[in-house]
C-alpha cells in the first residue's frame, strides 16, 4: 500500500481578490442594466446611461473572471486588470466634481462609495501581486 502525503491547500489572495472583482462588478453591470429606469431618478444618471455601464461592467466583470480562471494568473493581466480599476475609481472621483451628470445625493454618495470599493480592489490586488 503506498501513501501519498497531501499538502493543504493555501487561499490564493490573488484568486480571490479577482474573483470577487468579477462578482462585484458583473451584479453591478447587472443591477445597471435590469434597473436602469428605476435607478434614473434615484441616482440621477440617464438610463441610457446606466445601460451602457450597465453592459461594459458585464463584459469587464467577465474578462475579470476570465484572469482568475487562468491555471496560473498572469501578473501582466492582472496589472490590466488593477489599471483598468484604477482608471474607474478616478474618472468616477472626476465624474463627481465636474458635476458630470445631474447626480443625486443618493448618486453622489453611490459613485464616490462605488470608486472606494474599486480602489480597494486595486490595492488588494496589488498586495496580491506582491506577496506573491
């Protein structure tokens, strides 16, 4: 009889920060596009709008999901993936001041909240990238 010893597993930060990225953003593409008339008015963003944002965050949250699947995660990817967030958390931040859309309070709070959340992905998975 032969044994073979098992090491346990060990959580894959990285993993699973892109993971949760990919969750978070495609219900948000999602919620963007089933709701978008009712989100209008409480946001202050057009539905045209929210639909749009609502279908490019489905596609990012995909490709998201996609760089998580990956046997071995590539940290080139991966870097997309953190400049692409980034990038968000910024222009929403920009969004706001320039007073880009005719926001809400609810809206304002939800944009600045929502490029707090994509920021800290970001630097989640930068800690990833670098314990690695």
């Amino acid at each position: 009889m032969t044994t073979t010893a098992t090491r346990p597993r060990t959580l894959d930060l990285l993993r699973v920060a892109l993971r949760l990225d990919a969750v978070v953003t495609g219900a948000n593409g999602a919620a963007y596009l089933a709701a978008a008339p009712l989100l209008t008015d409480l946001l202050g963003v057009p539905s045209g709008v929210l639909r749009g944002l609502g279908a490019f965050l489905l596609a990012y949250g995909a490709g998201v999901a996609l760089v998580a699947a990956r046997p071995v995660i590539s940290a080139g990817a991966t870097e997309v993936v953190v400049g692409a967030n980034l990038l968000w958390a910024a222009a929403s931040v920009a969004a706001v001041v320039a007073g880009r859309f005719d926001l809400t309070a609810v809206g304002s709070t939800w944009v600045l909240l929502q490029a707090g959340v994509v920021a800290g992905f970001a630097a989640l998975q930068v800690h990833a990238l670098r314990t690695r």
